[in-house]
C-alpha cells in the first residue's frame, strides 16, 4: 500500500454538528406548524403583539405594584429592571452577532400569521428574552407573584413559534439569557431573602399563640389596612387601633399601659415614636412595615405580616441598638439614622410635596430644590475646633453597601454610631455627591467618616435642622449623639426558622 494514501475517516467538525442541529431545529418548527393548537388562535397572535416594546410588561408591572405592598413594588420594579437589562443585552449583543434569518412562512397557517412581520434578525428572541427576564425577575422578589405572572411569560415565548416569527432555539436561548438577566440584576441588587440576614442576639420574649396580649397601633395614613387585617388571620385575638397621624404617640402610650407586647404598623417615623414608646414601659415591640420605604423593618429582616405572626406565636425575639440624641432638656431616639446640613432640608421638601406627587417623585424634586439654593454651611464644633459642614450624617449601626443597591445595616446591635461628614467649602452638590460614591469609611478634605459609640458637638448653628427616622426638628448649641447598646427588644424569626 502506498504510503501517501491516507484511509483516516474524516471526523464531523463543528459545521456537521451546527448543520444538523439547525436541520433539527427546522424539522421542530415544521412540526409545530402542522400541528393544531387547542384554544390558541384566539389567544396567542394577540398575546405576542401586546408583549411588542415591554407593552404587557410594564402593564403587568403596574398591577403587581398596584398590590400596595413593599414585596409587590420590589417585584414590580425588579421584573422591569431585569427586563432592561435582558433587551439591552440581545439588541445589542445577541442580534448583531448571530444574523440568523427568520423562518420561512409557508408552513405556517395564515390565521396564525402576524399582520405586521419583524424585520429583524431571528436568533435570539428577544420577546422570550423579556417574558424570561420579568417573570424571573419578579419570581426573585416574590415567588406568590411569579406563579401569576409564568404562565403569561410561557405563552409569549410559545407565541414566537406559533406565529412562526423565531424557530424553537431562537425561544428557548431568548428564554435562558432573560432568566440569566434576572439573576444578573439580582448579583447587583440582591434581593431581601437572598442577602445576609443581619447577626442578631437573641432574647427571651412571650409567646402569643394567637396574639392574645398583643396591641398594634397602625398609622392610617400610611395605607396600612389591608396589612392589619391580613395579620389578624394570623394572630385572631391580637387588638388593632387604627388612628390619624396625629394621634399615633396617644394611642401607642395607652397601648403600652396595658400591653403585653406593643405592635405597631406604619412608616419609619411611626416606628420611631412606637420605640421610644416600647422603651420608656419596657415593653417587647412588634414591627409591621407599613411605610414606603420601612429601614427599620428591612434592615431587622422583617419583611410582611407573616414574619410578624410567625416570630410573635413562636416567641422569637432579638435586641437591637439604639440611637439617641439629646440638646439642652429634650432627648429623641432614632432607629435609623439621624443627620444635620442639607439632608434635613431634604426631607422637609420631601414631605411638603409628598401628598401631591408621591414620595418617589418628591424625593427627587425636594433634592433639586435643596441643591439649588444659596445657603450657608452648617458650623459646629468637634473636640474644641470649629468646621464648617454640609452634612453630619450619622448612622444607628454600620451601613455597607450590597452590589449597587442602597446602603443598609447587616448587625443591629454592632455598638457603633457610622458618622459620616462632608466637610463646608464651595461647591455642596459636588461635594455631596463624591461623597455618596466614594462610600463608607473615607477620608479626604471633601468628606470624611469614623465610628464611634458616642459624639459630642457644640457651637451647632441655632435654629440647626435635625432629621430622625424621617422626622424633622430644630437644635443648637450642645448636641450629644450616643448608643443605647441593645436597648430595645423587637420580635424577628429566627433565620433557622425563616
């Protein structure tokens, strides 16, 4: 045999491989093609145009939110998040790097057929992209809604096929990077169950079965209702006082004259009177979030109504730090944080349009306003020198930032005031705002932060503005920040048991 004959089969290179699973993802669009479809012709063609442009997302994401409840707003607002990053990834990467063209349409029954066909490229689809994307994503923030929302995720990505707008591994590689997305947004934002549940000291605290001895006083204007209503199915003998805001500090002082456990439901500043409350009788506090925006709650890992009933019918409890500040005669408490300069001003914009436009919003135009003004910095006096300040901020715990997320606490009761200062000079949005990206813990001449168990200033600026869990008042002269280390004992389920 001649030694220049070579007998080596050849062996199916990528192309053979490719070639047969596109042959293969053909013969499956073909398939579905010829086959009928029991209940989909009405349903499915129209399904398809309304998810065009995010159209049925952003209305799903409404309704959800429309469910006034903090885990249904987050689901809202992380299905529409993930939704964006999944159509940006595929219109931008995805379409331009594989130009697959679409599907001929003979197969398909003209019945089925969209009246207005894509002019885009076939692989990936980014229809399925977008339903994977937002029902994971609200999956994440709420597994109850994500049972809703997947099975009209799963007939818009069906719908690409039926129609015969994308071959089936256009919709199922569309559908894998939407979920991917989804966990992608999670990685910079995690969600409340995926991050790290805060290290707490457990505490010896009732245990009410049915909520007998429990007494919540719930804020009506913080839309808290259906909240109230929803643990009485849990606890049925626990008592609600529902009251105006005004009336909050009443009827939390009466509460706690003849409770066993005092509850309270409502915002951040109604949390807030409810503690100084809870301390001042030596009571238990049982917390529902209610607000908009629920620090407190968050941070503590108490999400709704039935983490609530699960740790008071279980008896589980932990203690918390608490802030405080006094001037002159009078002392506050806050759970939170507490802060002088500009963000005081901030607040006080904030909740003057608030009841017009919506917190969000009124954040948003509070802050431009605020950065607007000519003003004055703040001058106060640390360890006898004189600085001119923006912003003291000081935090109830150590704040870390998660991802890009806001910043919040994993330890409650770490024993440390987290002080934050942006330093007087020209320029405050400048400085306030290299101050929010540079995080904890820096120093430079913009800003500066330390930790401590206790802060003492004098020479503040009289008629200085205070903020406090959401609150706002004035100060001047001496003012002394300090921990009350595990001052307060708040009902939380234990992590074993969450």
């Amino acid at each position: 045999m001649s030694p220049d004959v070579d007998l080596t089969l050849p062996r199916p290179g990528r192309h053979a491989l490719r070639d047969r699973l596109l042959r293969l993802d053909s013969r499956l669009f073909e398939f579905a093609a010829e086959r009928d479809w029991p209940f989909a012709e009405p349903v499915l063609p129209r399904l398809s145009r309304g998810a065009n442009h995010g159209v049925l997302w952003f209305a799903a994401a409404a309704a959800i939110a429309a469910g006034r409840t903090p885990r249904a707003r987050r689901a809202a607002v992380r299905g529409i998040a993930s939704l964006g990053l999944a159509s940006l990834t595929i219109n931008t990467v995805g379409k331009r790097s594989v130009r697959r063209p679409r599907p001929e349409l003979d197969p398909v029954p003209l019945v089925r057929q969209l009246k207005r066909q894509p002019i885009t490229t076939s692989f990936p689809s980014g229809h399925a992209a977008s339903a994977a994307a937002f029902a994971t994503g609200v999956a994440l923030e709420s597994p109850a809604w994500g049972l809703v929302v997947a099975p009209i995720a799963w007939s818009v990505a069906l719908s690409r096929v039926y129609t015969g707008v994308h071959f089936p591994s256009d919709v199922l590689v569309g559908a894998a990077l939407g979920a991917g997305a989804a966990f992608a947004v999670r990685g910079l934002v995690p969600t409340r169950d995926h991050a790290v549940p805060p290290g707490l000291p457990r505490t010896d605290v009732p245990a009410l079965p049915d909520g007998d001895g429990l007494i919540v006083v719930a804020n009506r204007a913080s839309g808290t209702a259906s909240r109230v209503h929803a643990l009485l199915d849990l606890l049925p003998r626990a008592e609600i006082v529902e009251c105006e805001p005004d009336d909050v500090r009443a009827e939390l002082r009466k509460a706690a004259a003849r409770a066993q456990v005092l509850g309270v439901c409502g915002g951040d500043g109604t949390v807030n009177a409810a503690a100084e409350v809870a301390l001042r009788h030596d009571l238990p506090l049982a917390v529902l979030p209610g607000g908009t925006l629920n620090h407190f709650a968050r941070d503590l890992g108490v999400q709704d109504e039935s983490d609530v009933g699960r740790a008071v019918r279980r008896g589980e409890a932990v203690r918390v730090d608490v802030g405080r500040f006094t001037c002159g005669g009078r002392r506050g408490v806050f759970l939170n944080t507490c802060s002088l300069g500009v963000h005081p001003e901030l607040v006080r914009e904030r909740d003057r349009w608030a009841h017009v436009v919506g917190t969000w919003p009124a954040g948003v135009l509070g802050a431009l306003r605020v950065l607007r003004r000519e003003r004055h910095p703040l001058h106060a006096e640390v360890s006898g020198r004189a600085h001119p300040l923006w912003l003291l901020f000081a935090g109830n715990g150590t704040y870390h930032r998660l991802g890009l997320a806001p910043a919040r606490r994993l330890d409650l009761a770490d024993g440390v005031l987290d002080v934050r200062v942006v330093h007087g000079g020209r320029g405050p949005a400048l400085r306030l705002l290299a101050a929010a990206a540079a995080g904890p813990l820096t120093r430079s001449p913009v800003h500066a932060a330390v930790r401590v168990a206790r802060l003492r200033l004098s020479g503040v600026t009289p008629g200085a503005l205070l903020a406090y869990d959401g609150e706002v008042t004035e100060v001047g002269g001496e003012l002394t920040l300090e921990k009350l280390p595990e001052a307060l004992t708040v009902y939380r389920p234990l992590a074993s048991s969450r």
